[in-house]
C-alpha cells in the first residue's frame, strides 16, 4: 500500500489564477523550497483529496487535541509552523479560535481551507475508499486523544480502515485496550535522538534546553546508547504485549535483517519517508506499505 504522507502533495503542480492577463506556471518543489503561495496544505481536506486523485492506497495524518478537547489534523504542536497569525500550542486554542487561522502554505485556490477535524478527515477517506493512518501526536493529554480517536472511528464505523499509529506504545495500548477491532501501529527509527533534536530546532526550542542537556543530547556515545535502549519498544515481545501487528520504520532503519525479523512474528510492516521512485519501488518489492510525501508524477526519479 501507498499512504500521502500528510496528504503527500508536498511537490504538487499548481497553476494560479492569471494576474495582469499573465498566467503563472510554477515550477516544481522540492523539500528545500517551499515556495509559498504553490502548496496544497500539508493536512487539509484539499491535500487529501489530492491523495485520492492520485490513487494512494491511503494517507497518513497526525492527531493534536484542541483546548475543547476535539481531535484536530495538525503536525506540528505549535501552531505558528503552520498557521499565519497563530503562537503557542494547538492545546491552547479551541476548534472555533483555531479554525479562523488560515495556512501559512495555501494556493490561491485554497485560501479558505482551515484545520480539519479527526471526523471531517475520516468521513472524506469513507468516501473516497482510503485507509487512513492515524499517528496520535498529542503529548499532554494521551489518554483522552486516544479515547476521542476510538470514539470517532467508532462513530463512522471505520474500525477496519484506519491503523492508529505512535512512537509511544503506551498510547497503542490504551487504543487496543477501547477497540480490539482497530489495528495498531508501532512508528519508531533507529534515530530517535537526531529525529528530536532535528524537531526541536527547526521548532528553535532546542536552545531553550539547559546547555548540559544540549551538550549530552549531541554526544555521540550518548545518542547511541539512547537510541538502542528505545529501540527495545519495538521489540515484537513488546508489541504482542500491547497487541500491537504492524510497525512503520524510517527508511534507513528498514535492514533486510529487521525486517525478516519482524516478517517470522508475522508482523506487517511499514517505511517512511520514501520520496524517491527507486526506493519506493525497492520497498514495495520488499512487501512493504510506503508513506511519502510525492505522489504521482510528483515522486522523485532518484535521490
């Protein structure tokens, strides 16, 4: 299976409007030019139907809890990564207060697209047929994301098309202890510490660390010895504990080893980020689902 990462429209192709009888063609993206004013929304309702028009299997979303507690579609916690006029958290706004900040990545032909809810995402994939991974992003109020999360797709009945996914697996047994029927998903890398640190700074908070914390998480002996030590929660005695059948791995951690290990648990597995034709196509040989941010015609020839 393909799964658009957050829609997987990151490189989408978009004509304006013509401007002064002129039209303007863009020229295609990449992951280091974000070209404002081209973009379809990272998870918006637009970006997931583009997912569907360009025949993805599924898509992947992420799952903050609003300050009214409702399951919001948002990757980043704060929201002025995303949205203009926004500050602090997505916890600190509610849907109404939320939803009246627009993208700061929007094409003029989605300039009224806002924040969707858990729901709204969930009833377009109905619709369209889509499997949807559900990666539970909400760090201070788990417990309750995830019992809005079961609830939702209890609601539209979607318990055997969606995989509610997360890095922590206390958050994959919480699911699985409310909904039996909904599979669930172990995401992890072999990373971990470079993969937060890179969060941190691009969100600029790792200089609000203490600087014997900045210096420890930059050690290499120290990353090495905390990236194997997390490694262990992806363990499959730790997943058939948490009743957890699938995991998703970051690409450079898929080694034929790790993989032949989780295929004699029977567990299915998953890679990210694949943004290149070639290794998409070498990972979908391997048996696996892949999860990208290039779709279509828009997918990298090569790295």
């Amino acid at each position: 299976m393909t799964f658009g990462h957050r829609g997987g429209a990151k490189n989408a192709r978009r004509v304006l409007p013509p401007k002064n009888g002129n039209r303007i063609e863009p020229t295609p993206l990449d992951g280091s030019n974000t070209m404002e004013g081209y973009l379809i929304p990272e998870n918006s309702l637009a970006a997931f139907r583009y997912a569907a028009q360009q025949g993805a299997s599924g898509i992947e979303i992420d799952v903050h809890l609003t300050k009214d507690d409702i399951p919001v579609v948002l990757h980043d916690a704060f929201v002025s990564k995303t949205l203009q006029g926004g500050s602090g958290s997505v916890g600190d706004y509610t849907l109404q207060e939320l939803q009246k900040l627009s993208y700061i990545q929007s094409c003029t032909d989605h300039e009224t697209e806002r924040v969707p809810t858990l729901h709204q995402v969930l009833n377009l994939a109905k619709e369209k047929g889509l499997k949807v991974m559900i990666e539970i992003k909400e760090v201070k109020k788990v417990k309750l994301c995830c019992a809005m999360v079961v609830q939702t797709v209890r609601n539209l009945d979607m318990q055997s098309q969606v995989f509610v996914a997360s890095f922590n697996p206390l958050a994959l047994y919480q699911v699985r202890k409310l909904e039996t029927e909904v599979e669930t998903c172990c995401i992890f890398t072999a990373h971990t510490t470079m993969l937060l640190i890179g969060e941190l700074k691009r969100m600029d908070k790792f200089k609000d660390l203490p600087r014997v914390l900045q210096l420890l998480a930059e050690n290499a002996v120290f990353q090495f010895c905390i990236n194997n030590l997390l490694l262990l929660l992806a363990h499959p005695l730790v997943l058939a504990f948490i009743g957890c059948r699938m995991v998703a791995m970051e690409s450079q951690s898929a080694t034929p080893q790790r993989l032949q290990h989780y295929r004699n648990k029977g567990i299915l597995c998953a890679c990210w980020t694949v943004n290149t034709l070639e290794l998409k196509e070498k990972m979908l040989g391997c048996g696996l689902s892949v999860i990208t941010d290039y779709l279509g015609d828009a997918l990298h020839p090569s790295a």
